[in-house]
C-alpha cells in the first residue's frame, strides 16, 4: 500500500480520525490492491457527516452532498469521501429513494453490489470482509452481496456491471447471480442509456472481452439494449472477440461494419452519443472501408487523425487479421506526406476560376481541389503550382 494515492490517502483519513471519526478505504481500490490492478480512484468512506468533512479539509467540492458523497482535493488529487449510509426503497430500479446515514461501517458495506468491491480497509492495511470478498476474489468470482434478486432489483445496471466486471478481471459470474440476471434483464429498459453507455465503453475495454461477450450473449441482455434488440446477429458475431476496444466510437464502428445497414448517425443517436464519438466513428469507418478495397497507403493516413490511429490498429486487428500493420508504418506514412492539410496545396480554388472564367462557378471546383488533393499525396503529381496549373489545363472539368 505505498502508492501516491493510498500515501495521500492514509493522511486524508487521519485526519479524519483526528476528529474523532472513523474513515477507511472502501470498493474497487481495495479489490484492485488485492489484485495488484493499477489504482486510479481512491474511495473513502466515513462516519464523518459531509458538513464535517468540510469542516476538516480546506479543498471539498459536493458533488453529491445529498447523498453523503464530497470530493476532498488533497495534495493535487481527488478523493471521493462518502458518509456510512443505508439506502432507503428503490421503487425505479436505479437509485434508492433516500439514504439514512449510519456511524457503523458494516451497514454501509451491506448495501454494497458485489462482495470483491464490499471491502473496507484502514490506514493500517486490515481489511474488513463480511461477505467472504477475498475468497471470491481467489476464486475468481463475482457474487452479489446477499440475494442477487434484490441487489439487480434495487438498481437494474448492476447487472451490466456484473458482467462488465467479468471483462476487466476475467471473472466467472457465480452461478445464482447470472440466474438473477437471466431472469431480471428485461429490467435493464428503465436505465438510462448514458448509464448503459458508460457501461458497456467499459466492457468493450476490458482485458478479457471474449468473457464479457459470452455473458452478454448467454444472459441475452442484449435484447433489451438500443438496436442490439433487433439486430442479435452482431452479439453472434461477436463471441470471438479478443481484442479490446477502447472507446465506444471504436465499438459504434465495429457494429456499423458488421450491419451496414444501421448507420454511425443512428447507433450515436439512440445511444445518445457526443458529436465528438460520432466524428470519430465515422473516420475510422471510413478509414476501414478504404482500407478493404486499397489496403494501408498515404491516402488513408491523410484523411484519418493520428488521435484514431491506436484504435484503427485494433479494428484492423479483428476484421482483417491476416493483414498485419503496426502504428510504426502508420507513422512512416504519415512522416512521408508531401502534404498534412488541403491548405498547405500550391494552388486555390481562385486558381481554377481564373484558368477557366467562362464556366458558372459550383461544385465542380471544390471536387477538381479533392481530386487535385489525392493525386498530390499519392506522389502522383508534385506540390508545385505550376505543375498543378497545367494539370488542371489538361484536366478540364466535366460539367453535367
């Protein structure tokens, strides 16, 4: 436990209990520690009441004040610091109606999802583990904290949870627990689809994707998920997967290609999707089905942002894997283009009105510049404005 975060994290409690309250580290930081996982978020929770906290630390940002939970920046990081609580009813299938704060740890860690995240640690390393949390981690399993009925009635996404877990740590979902998923998918319609989203990016991300796919195609929860309802062929499809995707554009992407049918524009839209997934998506889609039909070339790299070229590789890696190409090539394309941008081009639309006056100005200038574009960053004719001049003399438009 001699990381930054849990060093920091360790004064954030005592400070904690220097004001005579408890605090441990709970959840996924505990689980990952065990694992020896990197460790990026560190959640504490405490008897403190959020205005305590706010009292003891200078830096408290609340988020969600309502529910016991205040961001306390420590030393340049964050660190979620929650109050003990018990949930009160869930009557949506999504987040209790209320939360009654408690003094004792072991209530909070009742209400917990899964037994490897319902673990609390001190400042010392000992760890509290009411619900068996380290043998299911030996074992490998992922297991709800009492009646798996209740925990995926409670909050439907839990069970996409579930099965996202099995993705990042390569778990086996314990087998009453699938039987409650199985038999409560259909509830998975009440949440939201940004919380499904968010969800599934990360499942797609994870180290152990086939087992996450095999869940999602054995649960069959995808028939109650955006598209993926009326089209379960691409789930099918799907169960060969090894390869990790890592932003939900890259998964969009994959899905368009495997049912062209169903366009980038819709999966963005009932997926509810920022235009920044979508403008991503539809480069490394088109980058795909340029390189189908002409393989990796200058044209290619030219057109697709080097911000996509990690996730191109993997797309690559799992349409076409008897096609091997590495980011070095990529890069080596791109180090070689006479151009990076159409306006480092030797000549301008102007260039072309002036060489041909008579003819009505329209859409036929800027496709001559694209085609002008390609020839110059396929080495096919050279960056020089007096050389393009004429080719465009030779070239003249044809006018429907």
């Amino acid at each position: 436990m001699d990381t930054d975060l849990f060093l920091d994290g360790k004064e954030i409690i005592r400070k904690i209990e220097a004001a005579n309250e408890e605090a441990y580290f709970v959840g996924g930081c505990v689980r990952d520690l065990l694992l020896n996982r990197e460790i990026k978020d560190i959640d504490i929770a405490t008897s403190a009441s959020p205005k305590k906290i706010q009292t003891i630390f200078k830096k408290v940002i609340p988020v969600g004040i309502e529910h016991g939970t205040v961001i306390v920046r420590y030393n340049h990081q964050s660190y979620e610091v929650t109050t003990f609580r018990i949930d009160g009813e869930y009557t949506n299938n999504r987040h209790p109606d209320h939360v009654e704060f408690t003094s004792k740890i072991d209530e909070d860690l009742k209400r917990r999802d899964f037994t490897i995240n319902a673990l609390a640690m001190n400042k010392n390393g000992d760890i509290i583990d009411l619900f068996a949390g380290q043998k299911d981690i030996q074992a490998k399993q992922i297991r709800t904290v009492g009646n798996g009925y209740d925990r995926f009635s409670e909050d439907s996404l839990r069970m996409l949870r579930a099965i996202r877990f099995s993705s990042q740590l390569g778990f086996f979902i314990e087998e009453e627990t699938l039987e409650s998923i199985i038999s409560l998918k259909k509830n998975i319609e009440s949440v939201s689809i940004e919380r499904i989203t968010s969800e599934i990016t990360k499942l797609f991300a994870g180290d152990f994707i086939h087992r996450g796919i095999q869940y999602l195609h054995e649960t069959k929860i995808y028939n109650h998920l955006p598209i993926l309802s009326e089209c379960p062929q691409i789930i099918h499809k799907l169960l060969y997967l090894k390869q990790p995707l890592k932003s939900f554009a890259e998964v969009i992407t994959l899905f368009h290609y495997l049912e062209p049918n169903i366009s980038i524009s819709r999966w963005t839209k009932e997926w509810k999707c920022s235009n920044r997934i979508e403008r991503e998506a539809i480069q490394l889609s088109d980058a795909l089905q340029y390189f189908k039909i002409h393989g990796l070339d200058q044209w290619l790299v030219y057109q697709l942002s080097s911000n996509y070229y990690n996730g191109f590789l993997r797309l690559t890696k799992h349409i076409f894997p008897e096609q091997s190409i590495d980011l070095f090539e990529l890069k080596q394309f791109e180090n070689e283009l006479p151009i990076q941008s159409s306006h480092q081009l030797a000549i301008k639309g102007t260039d072309i009105i002036n060489i041909y006056p008579h003819i009505k100005k329209g859409p036929w200038i800027r496709n001559m510049i694209l085609k002008i574009e390609k020839l110059v960053v396929l080495n096919r004719i050279k960056n020089d404005s007096d050389i393009l001049k004429e080719w465009i003399k030779c070239n003249p438009p044809e006018i429907n």
